[in-house]
C-alpha cells in the first residue's frame, strides 16, 4: 500500500462496550474520518453486552461530543458502526460474526481487509485469536491483522505460551503489540533528532555524554486498578514496555534504512546488550518503592495499602528506579537511568541527555561551576526540545550563565499533532509496523525484568511504604545516582518554554 492510498479495512474491535475504546479507539477513528485519511470503512463492536446496533451507535456519538466535527459527518461516522452481542469461547457467535463481516464487506466493497482489535482482558487474547483461525474468520483474500493491547503476558514463559497461541493464526508480520507511548509524537521524534541532526549524531557517544535519563511520573495512585496492578507492579506495568522502550530508541544504532525491519533490528541489539544483574548486585542497580498517605493540591490521599483491591500488607513495587547499562561500544560506561512511579509530584514524562563537562572551566570570577549542557526532550504533557547552553551574562564581568533554546510543539505546530492512538490505528490501516513491538523485543524485555523479579520476590522489601504521596519517590532513588556523582534533574526546572 503505497503512502497516498486511504485505507480501506473492516475493524472488528473485541471489547467495544470498556473504557480504552470509549476513550481512544471511537475518537481516534473518528478523527481520521474527518482528515480525510480512511477509505472505504465500516466498524464491529463486540462485546458480551446486550445491544442493539442504534444503542451501540448512540454510545460512539457520545464518546467523541466534544470533537470537532458536523452533523453530517457524525451520522455518516457512526453509521458505519454495527453491534455483535458475542461469546469469546463458543464457536456459534464466531459464526454469526463471520456472517454480519462477510455482509460489511460486501455493502462497502472492503476488500476483505480484517484488523481485529482486541481491546479487552489478556486472559482472552489466546482464545480469540485460536477461535479467529478456527471459525474461519482469517481467511481471507485481502490482510488481516491482529491489534494487541499490553500486557502482553506477565513474564517470559506467559509471554511465549500467548505468542505461540496467536501465531497459529497470524503470523509475526500481522502482530500489532501496541506500546502507546510510541505513538506519541516526541518519541517518535528522537529518531528525527539524532539522524537528522548533525550537530548530535557526533556526540551521541560515551565520550561526550554523561549519562542519560528518562522520567516517566505520576500523579494518580492505582486508582480502580488495584487487582491489576497487584499482580503487576511498576516493573512489569512501565519498565518492561514504555521505558526499554524509549532507552532503545535512544541507544540503538543508525539503522541502514528507515524501515520497519531495519529499526526494529537496531532496538534489538540494544536491549541484547542490557547488563544482566545477578543476586546481590541488583541493589546497586535498582531501587523499588510503595507509596504511602501524602497530599497532592491539598488533598489528602491514601498510601497504596489503603487502595481498593490491594493487600493491606502489599509489597507490590509502585516504583522503580534502575541504572541500566548497555555493554557495546558506543555506550561502554554510560549509565541510562530510569524511574517510573505513581502518587508522584507532577505528571511528567521527560528524557535528559547530560552531556560531558568541558575539560577545565575558565571562568573562575564567582567560583560557580559551569553548568553541564543538557538535551531534553519533553514527551508529555507538553511536547518540545531544550537545549541547556551557557552564554554571557549581561554585565561588565565575563560570566557564563545558563540559558535555554527551546521548540515547543504547540501553537501551529501543535494544532494538528495526532494522538498517540490516532497515529497507531492509522500506521495498523496502512500496515506499517515500526512503531509497535516485535516478538524479539518482547521477549527480550521480559527476559531482562524477569531477572529483577526473581531477587525481589525472593527478597522481601521491608521498608514498605517508603515514600510519600507527592514526593518524587524514595531517598534510594537519589542515592543511587549520587554514588555516581549526578543528580535527577528536576522536573520543574525542565519545562519547556513556550515560543
């Protein structure tokens, strides 16, 4: 499919009754409709709830009343939408399913192109998929692709037992693993930033950088999600997907193209370079923490022990801060640090790229050492690059003083920035595959927070809760880059400013 070609594509969205699709998936669609980016389309919703397909349409217009839009392209959008009342382990609603896709197809001449999205539990993911294949869903003469939401199992074994499942009907290249985060627009962007940039390509090395962080905070506490995150944690609901993630994107080598094969190569062998932590070392590496009571904009909230659906002796980690190091030759010594909580002081997440101080500081006037020159990039809530120079400061003495360049993508620039989920529906209707996860990462990360979750389960933290709500995670968490000599940097002192 070339790139001018609007997509044409039948999308059958499991789960179309909760909460990712009311949010995400209706407004993103409907939003794509309004650009004038779809062709030919038509939508079922499937789910286990009883509904009429007009009820079902009326659900789709109120999850996207605030977007911008007509009447008559509203009715146009949801008219497209159709309502399957289904059961995900008998095989007679897969038959009716067949039956309502095989009239879509024709009615809108859509090629027999399929993407099944399956917006639901994990648990089902296996079951839809062996069903797919089984009740002759999948064949088909046009594509047909397979949409997955994370957590795409819980560890390694779980993971290749879902793997296997799915690939008796779909094989790798018509896998979607969704990561949103890759979606957003300034993950995307680093890309961008290092290969089209020559000032930073050059420095992008250990003889120039420091040490490279990435902050991804919360406000909210696990909120309605406590039997979840109980079996989940920070380490396994953040690092093993967004946060790898990112730290491969930024690590990873020029790839020889700008394809998905080729890219995804190159974030693989960055996170088969990942040190490995055995036992006792890990302390040294990585930091766990559980909120306790704090306030946050006057409001006194709960530790996670007094959540919804938690143990109230919960040694569940809301919180991790790692020293990761990639063991190659571009990055021998460089530390990347990550950290990752909820019940944080600000919602943030920010990428800080330290570069190496200058051999002597010849400007001794206030004995003020010269601060160090810093990239960041801003992913959420605001999106933009700063760069931390020195520069003269006003005044008869030679002082160098910091000061920022800034690009915030906001304005015009931002007016049209899709949605992570935006961006990702439409890559999925184009089948372009970079910005989702291959089986090799997959499989990869999990190998890598398996290791970690083997020594915490065995050695019990005991020192639960160990930050406050509010606060930006535990006192270990600044010790673990003071034994280093650097510090986080500030969120606050980061933001990008407003051009």
């Amino acid at each position: 499919m070339t790139q001018n070609t609007k997509p044409t594509a039948l999308v059958l969205i499991f789960g179309a009754t909760g909460d990712l699709a009311k949010r995400k998936l209706f407004p993103s669609l409907y939003n794509l409709f309004t650009k004038d980016k779809l062709g030919s389309f038509a939508v079922i919703g499937i789910a286990r709830r009883t509904l009429t397909s007009d009820e079902f349409r009326e659900n789709v217009k109120d999850s996207i009343k605030d977007l911008n839009g007509t009447d008559e392209n509203l009715e146009d959008f949801v008219s497209r939408f159709h309502y399957h009342s289904h059961d995900v382990t008998d095989s007679s609603s897969y038959a009716a399913l067949k039956k309502l896709a095989s009239q879509l197809d024709s009615q809108y001449h859509l090629n027999e192109n399929r993407i099944f999205y399956l917006a639901m539990a994990p648990e089902f993911f296996g079951t839809i998929a062996e069903h797919l294949k089984s009740d002759h869903l999948t064949d088909v003469s046009g594509f047909k692709r397979l949409v997955i939401e994370k957590p795409f199992g819980h560890d390694l074994s779980s993971a290749q037992h879902l793997n296997n499942q799915i690939r008796t009907a779909f094989a790798e290249e018509e896998i979607y693993r969704i990561d949103h985060y890759l979606g957003k627009e300034m993950v995307q962007n680093i890309e961008v930033i290092r290969f089209a940039n020559a000032i930073y390509e050059p420095l992008w090395n250990n003889r120039y950088i420091s040490n490279i962080q990435v902050t991804s905070s919360e406000t909210l506490g696990v909120e309605e999600r406590g039997r979840y995150y109980e079996k989940s944690g920070a380490l396994r609901d953040m690092v093993q997907n967004h946060m790898l993630q990112m730290v491969a994107l930024l690590a990873m080598e020029p790839p020889i193209r700008l394809t998905t094969e080729e890219i995804r190569s190159e974030k693989v062998r960055v996170l088969r370079a990942l040190r490995d932590f055995k036992g006792e070392e890990l302390k040294d590496y990585f930091v766990r923490g559980q909120y306790g009571k704090g306030t946050i904009d006057q409001t006194d909230l709960p530790g996670y022990r007094e959540e919804t659906m938690v143990d109230p002796e919960s040694n569940t980690e809301t919180f991790v801060a790692g020293k990761l190091m990639i063991d190659n030759f571009r990055w021998a010594g460089v530390p990347f640090y990550i950290r990752t909580g909820k019940r944080m002081q600000e919602k943030s997440t920010k990428i800080v790229i330290q570069f190496k101080d200058i051999p002597m500081n010849l400007y001794y006037e206030t004995e003020k050492k010269v601060s160090p020159n810093l990239l960041v990039i801003h992913i959420q809530p605001e999106e933009g690059i700063t760069l931390h120079l020195n520069a003269k400061k006003s005044g008869q003495q030679t002082e160098a003083t910091p000061t920022k360049l800034s690009y915030a993508n906001k304005g015009v620039n931002g007016i049209n920035t899709p949605e992570a989920y935006e961006k990702l529906l439409f890559d999925c209707l184009r089948g372009d595959a970079t910005n989702f996860t291959h089986w090799d990462e997959v499989a990869l990360s999990w190998a890598f927070v398996d290791s970690i979750s083997e020594v915490w389960e065995k050695d019990k933290e005991q020192s639960f809760p160990n930050y406050v709500s509010g606060s930006m995670g535990p006192d270990a968490a600044d010790t673990l880059l003071e034994k280093d000599g650097f510090h986080w940097w500030p969120i606050s002192d980061l933001d990008v400013e407003q051009c």
